[in-house]
C-alpha cells in the first residue's frame, strides 16, 4: 500500500485508519477477511490485481428489420450485449434489457402469402374472395396494394362506390383488423312483472343482437330475442266475479324496426252481462313499457303463437306476440388503425403513414357512414442525423499512447479529454518533465479514475494538489473532462457543468514549466474520442511524424501532434451518438442575438414521463418560458409570477423516443411549438405583454431548482 499516495488523495484521519485496520486484518487473517478487504480495497483503488470487474452494456445495435408472420403485426428488435467489458472475478453483471422491441407493419407480402393466413379463418378467407373477385378485373390493384402500401384514395380512383367494399376486404386479410365477425347478445334485460295478478301468468326478459353487430344477416345471432317463462300471481283478494269480454285489435308493434311486441287486451266485467261494467284493477297495474327488443338480425319469420299473460277474472286480460319490422340501420363504425408504416428515412424527418377501414360494422340499412380520415399521414423523426466526422481510441486495460513533450515551454496546462470509461479506474493522462537535476524542478500531472471518480493529481517541485470529483461518473457514457493547471492552482470541471472544482497547490509554485512527456490511456478500459491540449487537438492515431498536417509550428518550434508510440490500442470509426449530450446537468446556451422574433429546434430523448427541459428568464419583466414534458404531452409555459398561458402537442409517447422540438417567438405573432414537423400551434395569450426575452443564458438540462427558486 503506497501511503504517500494514501496521504495525498484521502487527507482525512477517520479514512486513514479506517483503511489501515482493514490492512492489519488483512495481514492477520488472511483466509477469514480476504473477500472483505479485497472488495473493499478494490473499491477504494488501493488494489488493482485480481479485483472484481463489473460489467457494462455495448452500444444498442441498430434496429433489426421486421419480422413476423404475413397478414399479423409485425416486431423489430434491437440488442446489446454485457461484454464491455465482460464481467469477471465476481464482478456484477449489467443490470436492464438486453433486447428492446416495437410493433412494425411487416412489408413484402406476397398474395400466395396472404391467402395462406387466411386458410384458418373463414371470415378472411371470404374477404381474400373479395379481393380476388376485383384483382381479375383490376389485376395492377393485386400488386400495388396487396403487395405493397397504397391509400384509399387510389382504391377510390379505381374502383368509385365499390371501393369501401374493397378496402375492407384488404384490411381483414393484410392486418387482421374489421374482419366480419358474428354478432353476439348483449345481455339479458331484468324480468318484467308478472303478467297475473291471480293464477298463471308469464314474465319476460329480452336481448339484443348488438355485441357485437353483425355484417349481415348471414352472421346474425342464433336464439331468441326474448324469452318467455311462467309466473303465478299472488293477488287474487282483489279480483270480482265477472267475465271478460271480448280482445282488443292488437296493438302496432313495439319498435319502429327490427323484432318487437305486440299486445291486445280485454276487459273483466261484473254483473249480468246486459250491464257491461268494465273492471280494471288500474291501482295494483304496472305500466312499464313493453320490452324493446332491437336489431335483432335474424331471418324475418312468421311467428303466429299467441302468448297469454296477465289474468284478470281467473284468466289473462292481455296477450303479447312478436312483431318484427325492416331491420334497423346500422352506422358504420371504424375499425382499429393499422400500425404506422416505417418512417421514409433512418434519420431526420420522414412521412409514414396508417389506415382504417369502416367495416366494424360497415354502414347497413341506409346507416350513417364513418366520419373521419382513412389515412393518416404525418411527418416522423426516428433520430437525428448524427455525423461522424473522427475515430476513437479503444483501450484494454494493457495499452497507452505515448506522446513527445513540445520542448516549449508553458507555465499553463489547459486539457480537455472525451471518453467513454468500460471500466472504474485508469489513467486518462500523465505529463512528466522526466529526469530532472533538481526535486523543485520536477513537474508531474496526473488525471485518473479511482473507483469511478475522477481524479486530478499535480505535483509541482515539493507542492502537491489534489482535485477528486464528489460523485462518481457514470460507467458506460461518454464523459468529458476538462482541466486547468497553473502556479495559481488547479479546476476540474465535468460535462459542462456550471460547477468546477478547485484547489490551489500546498505551497507556493513560481514559474513551473508543464511540458513534458504525455501518456494516454495506461490502464484504461473504453474509449478516447478527442484530446486537445492548449487549445491544440492532438491525434490519436500514430503516424508519420514527418507528415505537416500532424505538426504544429510555434515559433521555431516544431510539436508533433501525433503519438510516436502506440501500443495495444484499436481504432473505430467512431459512433454517432458521441455527439449526443446528456442532460443530468444544465447547459448554458447562448442566447439569441435578435430578441424580436427567434427560432429554437432541440432534439430530445427523454427517460421520464414528466419534468421541465429548458427555461428562458427575462429577468427585467419577472417572466419564465419554460418547455416541459408530461404523460402524453409536449407543453410550453409562459408564467408571470401571476398567471400563466401554455401551448402544447398531444403525443403518444416520448420516454425514449427521440424528438424534434421547435419553439419559436415573434413579437406580432406570439409564441408557436412544434413536435416532429407537425403544425405549428400557436400559445393563446392570457397574459397582456407576452414579449420574453433572453438576458443572460438559455438553460437547458437540469433545471428543476430554477422553477423551485420562482
């Protein structure tokens, strides 16, 4: 255990001990505590021999094409894999999904194919006749719409009124969706009184063939509408002596169209028949309406039973029979929208589209058609189009560049490093003035990560200094690091943080001279994107050092760029999403020179459902716009400390979907956003002075404790 470096980067007497009794336990029993202070000096960057290593995701790999079986929904996956690097000595595994999937509309279906689905489904297959009885006449429709994509409006072109025919048909057999079904009953009604109010009666209930509604009487539901059963009244104490006279016509039927009921009733009379009084027990009568029994799709039948019900003097005074009328009209009811189409471009905006179909139910019996669009086409934005335009180092853990120190001397070190750590320690860089005569006259800066911290450490002659970050960085992301080092002391600042590090040397440094030799990447697991040093990109490849564009002139010094040596690093192309910046801290953006009318496009994958994104101050009117994401919504607030006014786009979901995001002001037109090339939809003002401007930055990230401050 190297003290001096224990002393030098944990200056902390609790520390210091706490790590030195884990050394003598260590020491004293070697087979009990070994596990324990291994792990423990392993996590603390004391040991770096045999110690666990942790494994990491790769990048997600593209989307695969879509696959499934023809006439179904289709699914694209997409994979990475826990091999960056491989977990090894009892390190932990990656925790998440190794596989990501979404529906897709499956492609490249021939007509063989779709008959072929539709062999086990005799309502498909009815519709696939369709579909071939029009092919014969129109055989250009088979391949531009079976096998490929087409709109209705080209189905309309052809085929004028018996398009939507057609277009049903093409949607049961492609996607499985508005296919003809059998109707189903709803259910049952309670049963009504009994009709006898002294001996046998008969009670009913009904249903209706509407769940779902049939196609067509081919598909009607099977059984009665309304169901009979007998009832014995109990009411007999307020009957008279008497006879009933003659039926009553019967009545119209009960609905205006389908089955229904109709009724004729009689009256009991008391007394010698020449005087005819009749008697109705109208206080104990119920006059619940009759069963309504609609769109009952069945074959019109003659139904000449006649049923008896209530009975008066000791017999029933009504008779009810089913009716039935035309069948009722039956709007017309849109079938499930299909899935989108793929998006017309990898990266950018693209159009895609989906269809529906009218035919759950189609429109029968003179019925009302559907309302609404049959094709929906809108723009998409699967990712960004991200460039790359350099390669990246990759390290093992056993490599390093070695870099020739310039011979110019500089009393400043400026260091800016991309990377992309697999692993939680390494150095990124080291600079040494090498052999010197004299200790004072020794330089040494170190930049590292310790158990996933990074680290500074510079050493000026006799004067040490120390800079670690609180919070480790996150394994598997790219990160950058940039550092400041000059007699005055030292900052480390992490991902454009507005916060730096700092910390000055423990004694006093004059003049010190930070050139010297460079190594990049000893010990270091992942990836090395850029390198620049005093403002001077260095490249991370060796070559001809003799090559002008890897040499830079100052003065009449000549620095080579290039590392002269380069030992078990590999190269990439490099990945798009290097250029993709996280926000787990806040940006700052400049803001826009022309205050009267300005334009912002952001391009955002978010991991919540909900949280504020970015905000603009206007601090001479105490006014915030404010961009936020909630479940299903992208919205834009305007808040005065008052009140406030928002504009906002329904989505159908953003975690993890890429965006493109437009914001824009003009002092006569107010304030407008815009999702993914959609229209623009304009904020309505309820605030008088909706002018905002920008002071000093846009903030973008991390900027929940603005809006906590307000």
């Amino acid at each position: 255990m190297n003290t001096c470096e224990l002393n030098l980067c944990y200056d902390n007497t609790s520390y210091r001990f706490y790590v030195d009794i884990l050394y003598y336990l260590y020491l004293l029993a070697p087979d009990v505590n070994h596990i324990l202070a291994k792990t423990v000096f392993c996590a603390l960057d004391l040991e770096r021999t045999n110690c666990p290593e942790d494994g990491a995701w790769t990048n997600w790999g593209p989307w695969g094409e879509c696959h499934g079986t023809c006439g179904q929904t289709g699914l694209r996956h997409r994979y990475r894999t826990c091999t960056n690097p491989t977990p090894s000595r009892n390190g932990e595994f990656c925790s998440g999904p190794s596989s990501e999937s979404k529906l897709c509309r499956l492609n490249g279906c021939t007509v063989s194919q779709y008959r072929e689905a539709s062999q086990c489904n005799d309502f498909r297959l009815e519709q696939f006749e369709v579909l071939d009885s029009v092919h014969a006449l129109y055989p250009s429709l088979a391949t531009r719409c079976v096998e490929a994509e087409c709109h209705y409006e080209i189905v309309e072109r052809v085929l004028g009124d018996d398009a939507d025919e057609y277009w049903n048909a093409l949607h049961c057999v492609k996607h499985n969706s508005g296919c003809p079904e059998y109707g189903g009953w709803s259910s049952w009604t309670i049963y009504s009184d009994c009709t006898a109010y002294c001996g046998q009666g008969h009670h009913v209930q009904c249903r209706t063939c509407t769940n779902p509604v049939p196609v067509s009487e081919k598909y009607g539901c099977r059984g009665e509408n309304c169901s009979f059963s007998p009832c014995s009244g109990s009411k007999c104490d307020i009957m008279l002596h008497g006879h009933w006279n003659e039926w009553s016509p019967w009545s119209e039927c009960s609905v205006s169209c389908g089955q229904g009921l109709q009724e004729r009733r009689r009256t009991c009379v008391h007394g010698k028949q020449s005087s005819v009084e009749p008697f109705m027990p109208h206080s104990h009568e119920h006059t619940s309406p009759l069963p309504l029994c609609y769109n009952y799709m069945r074959n019109k039948r003659n139904l000449d039973a006649v049923i008896i019900s209530r009975d008066v003097c000791t017999g029933p005074y009504k008779e009810l029979r089913p009716c039935y009328i035309a069948e009722c009209p039956v709007d017309g009811e849109w079938s499930e929208w299909e899935p989108w189409s793929q998006c017309s471009t990898e990266c950018s905006l693209g159009m895609q589209s989906r269809s529906r179909a009218c035919s759950s139910p189609p429109p029968m019996y003179g019925g009302e058609t559907c309302v609404g669009p049959v094709t929906w086409i809108r723009h998409c934005f699967n990712a960004p189009c991200l460039e790359v335009d350099h390669g990246s180092a990759f390290f093992r853990g056993d490599g390093a560049l070695n870099y020739y120190k310039t011979s110019y001397p500089t009393r400043l070190l400026h260091l800016y490093i991309r990377f992309k750590p697999s692993g939680k320690r390494g150095e990124l860089m080291r600079r040494e003035s090498g052999p010197c005569l004299k200790k004072r006259e020794c330089t040494f800066v170190k930049l590292y990560l310790s158990a996933g911290h990074v680290v500074l450490r510079a050493t000026v002659g006799v004067c040490p200094l120390v800079l670690a970050t609180y919070r480790p960085i996150t394994i598997g992301t790219w990160t950058k690091v940039l550092v400041t080092v000059s007699n005055s002391g030292a900052a480390l600042r992490i991902d454009d943080s507005e916060s730096y590090y700092r910390g000055q040397f423990n004694c006093w440094v004059a003049s010190p001279n930070f050139d010297g030799v460079m190594t990049v990447g000893q010990d270091f697991r992942g990836e090395i994107s850029n390198l620049v040093v005093n403002y001077v990109p260095r490249y991370l490849k060796a070559g001809n050092a003799s090559r002008d564009h890897q040499q830079l002139i100052m003065g009449h010094v000549k620095i080579n760029l290039a590392p002269f040596s380069a030992f078990n690093v590999f190269y990439n192309e490099g990945e798009g999403e290097e250029k993709i910046l996280s926000l787990d801290n806040m940006i700052f953006a400049p803001c826009l020179k022309k205050t009267t009318s300005w334009t912002i496009k952001l391009v955002v994958k978010t991991e919540n459902q909900d949280g504020a994104l970015m905000v603009i101050k206007d601090y001479y009117r105490a006014k915030y716009l404010i961009l936020m994401f909630e479940p299903y919504r992208v919205v834009v607030q305007l808040e005065d400390g008052i009140c406030f006014m928002e504009v906002y786009h329904l989505v159908e979901h953003h975690v993890g979907e890429w965006m493109l995001i437009n914001i824009d002001y003009d002092q006569d037109a107010s304030i407008g956003l815009g999702v993914n090339g959609g229209p623009r939809k304009e904020m309505v003002a309820s605030i008088t002075d909706t002018t905002i401007s920008c002071v000093d930055n846009i903030m973008i990230g991390d900027v929940a404790h603005l809006l906590s401050e307000k």
